[in-house]
C-alpha cells in the first residue's frame, strides 16, 4: 500500500511506483471518481477515453430509424400543410 499526504493547498503526490505502474507522466489530466466504497483515482490517459466508446450507441436512433423518423416527419408537415389550406 502506497501512501500520501495533502498539502495545504490540496495536492496530493502520487507516489512513483503508482505513477510508473500505471504510466501518470507530467501533465496528465487525472479523474477523481467517486464510488459507493470510496474514492477511484484515475489518469485520463486514451484508455480512460478508450473505456467510453460504445456507451451510447443504443442511446441513439440508427441511420434507418433516423431516416424513418425524418420521413413520419415530413409526412406529418405536409399533412398540416394540407389541413391548414383547407381551412382558408
């Protein structure tokens, strides 16, 4: 186990062996994610980013049901266009 103190303005040194472990160089960006057990240090290396891909892809309609909605829409705008110079 690896140890640390805070500064008084809040820093932290990650200790070398953590940080050649697990790759943490100068200047990069580190995410402090909080979880029900405690705190998760990670760098936000390309991994980190790498982790995101596909978190979405159900989330968002596909090309087809993109299309589809597109269509149902203007079929809609049209019908309004329809009823609207009906009524004058």
């Amino acid at each position: 186990m690896e140890t640390s103190i805070t500064t008084s303005k809040g820093q932290i040194l990650i200790p070398r062996k953590i940080r050649n472990k697990y790759g943490i160089k100068a200047g990069v960006k580190i995410a402090f994610i909080e979880t029900k057990d405690g705190l998760m240090i990670k760098p936000m290396d390309h991994s980190y980013f790498d982790s995101f891909v596909g978190i979405l892809k159900d989330a968002l309609p596909s090309a087809d049901e993109y299309k589809e909605m597109k269509k149902e829409e203007k079929l809609r705008e049209q019908r309004k266009e329809i009823r609207n110079f009906k009524k004058k």
